[in-house]
C-alpha cells in the first residue's frame, strides 16, 4: 500500500513540472497582455487631451509647454512598466482639390520633446512639464496660421501628436516600442 501511494505522489510531481511552465505563461502572458492595453489606453488619451489643448491654445508663446503640462496631469506615463521617451508635434501641409484632401508632414517644421526640464523661449523660466525641445525646433508657435477663416479654402495649419513610449513586459525579457498618434487642425483663434 505504501508503495502505491509514493509512486503517485511522484507521478504528481511529474506531471506538475510539465504543466507549470505552460500555466504560468499563460498567466503572465494574460496579465501582460491586460497591463500593455491599459498603458495604450492611457498614452492615448493622454495624447488625445495634449492634441485638444494644442488646437484650442493655437500660437500662444508657451502652447505646446500647457499642452504637455495637461497631458501630465492626464496620466501619461503614469502606467507601470510603461515609460514615454518622445513627443513630437509636427506641422501637416494640406493639399489636394475638391475630390478629397491630403495631409503631408512638414518636416522642417517639427518640435520634439525629451524628458528633462530647461527654461522654456516664452517666460524664460523653468519648465513645469519636464520636457526639452531639443533637435528641430523651427515651428515656433508665433508662427502658426491660427487666424484663417474656417474650411480649407481658409489655408488652416494642421498638426500631427505623435508619443513614443516604451512598454517592458513582467519579467524584463522584451520591450515594445509603441506611438501614440493624432492628427488635428489648429482651431482659428481670431477670425
């Protein structure tokens, strides 16, 4: 009788070491998989927030700082595993007919943000963002088109949000590279 039960509590164990590994990469798999589209959901909103306060603030000297001040207060970045390394905003050019409009980045006038504080070129005070313009710098805000008249016949400035941000699974074994993208008009501020 003694015999009969020692040979099954091997076979237990046995069977326990096959079965863990596939269990708990499920599990994990499953509580990374739920951790990485909550962090996507929060850097999206977060950038949907930055790109609603980019379009209504237009070229106020200190726009794009507010912006990433209320995209802070918003959540981004504020998920585990989850950490933002760029912000970039960048100028759209539209063209196109009556038959239907495209939007083409502009390149030379672009903005891109890297963690770390300096003094911003409206007050010259130290940043409450955290960010730093650093590389193209050369769309200021004064000269956004932010006094058109509505539609595109107005010739409207566009603007593309885009965050990088990193997500690193349990464990550190990978790392997704992912962005955060959204496209919208700069809202006329006189007209």
């Amino acid at each position: 009788m003694w015999r009969l039960l020692g040979t099954r509590r091997g076979q237990a164990t046995v069977e326990f070491g096959l079965i863990a590994p596939i269990f708990f990469f499920v599990f994990f798999g499953i509580i990374n998989g739920g951790l990485l589209l909550y962090a996507r959901n929060d850097i999206q909103h977060a950038t949907d927030v930055g790109a609603a306060e980019l379009a209504t603030l237009g070229n106020a000297c200190d726009t794009d700082q507010l912006a990433i001040q209320a995209m802070n207060q918003a959540g981004l970045g504020n998920t585990i595993l989850t950490k933002v390394t760029e912000i970039t905003i960048e100028r759209d050019v539209a063209s196109g007919g009556s038959s239907g409009e495209t939007l083409t980045l502009d390149s030379s006038a672009e903005e891109t943000y890297f963690p770390g504080s300096q003094n911003d070129g409206c007050t010259g005070v130290s940043t409450t963002s955290g960010w730093i313009c650093s590389g193209t710098c050369t769309w200021p805000a004064s000269s956004r088109q932010t006094n058109q008249t509505s539609g595109l016949a107005g010739n409207p400035d566009f603007a593309q949000l885009q965050v990088d941000y990193t997500f690193t699974v349990i464990g550190g074994f990978t790392t997704f590279h992912l962005t955060s993208t959204v496209t919208f008009r700069l809202e006329p501020q006189t007209l």
